[in-house]
C-alpha cells in the first residue's frame, strides 16, 4: 500500500473533494456494478472487490478516514476505467523482440 500511495502521491489532494452523502455514493457503486459496461471481467472484478472492501470497512474507521474513504469511493466509480494501453503494449512487444 505505500508503494501505491507513494507512486500516486503527485495525484493526491490535500483534502478530499466535498463529496455527496455515502449512502449516495454507495448507491451509484452498486448501480455501477450491476451495469458496467466494462468488456474486461477483470475490471468488473475490480469494481466489486472495491465496493465490498469500502462497505466493509466503513464502519469499522473514524469520521475523518470515513470522509476519505467515501471521496476515494466516489472518484473511483466517477472515473472512466482505461481497458486498452496501447502504448504499454508496443513498448512490451518491442522491449520482447529486442531482449531490453
């Protein structure tokens, strides 16, 4: 976890973004979840694994931790899931024929 935290660090804000209730949020995840439109199970995996872990951890966290939590919830389901890296992908194909 501190590795990702320390990789996505330049993307964290201060202050979580004023979020709309969690029973909102959580609401829009499920609706999220039962209509994705993600081709990938990996990535609807993704999506119920994330959902299950906040709902379960909610309870369980301080009000603060609460209110991060709930944001990073809502930015995860609000943003749209990147499914092709093409780039990834040529730089993988050539890194294999060229053994780099």
């Amino acid at each position: 976890m501190a590795c990702f935290v320390g990789r996505n660090k330049r993307f964290l804000l201060p202050e979580p973004a004023s979020v709309e209730g969690s029973d909102s949020i959580f609401a829009r995840a499920h609706e999220a979840v039962l209509d994705h439109g993600l081709s990938e199970p990996i990535f609807s995996a993704h999506l119920v694994k994330t959902l299950l872990a906040a709902e379960r951890e909610l309870p369980h966290v301080s009000p603060g931790c609460a209110r991060h939590l709930t944001a990073a919830l809502g930015r995860f389901f609000s943003a749209r899931i990147k499914e092709k890296h093409p780039l990834r992908t040529a730089r993988q194909a050539i890194a294999l024929v060229t053994n780099r």
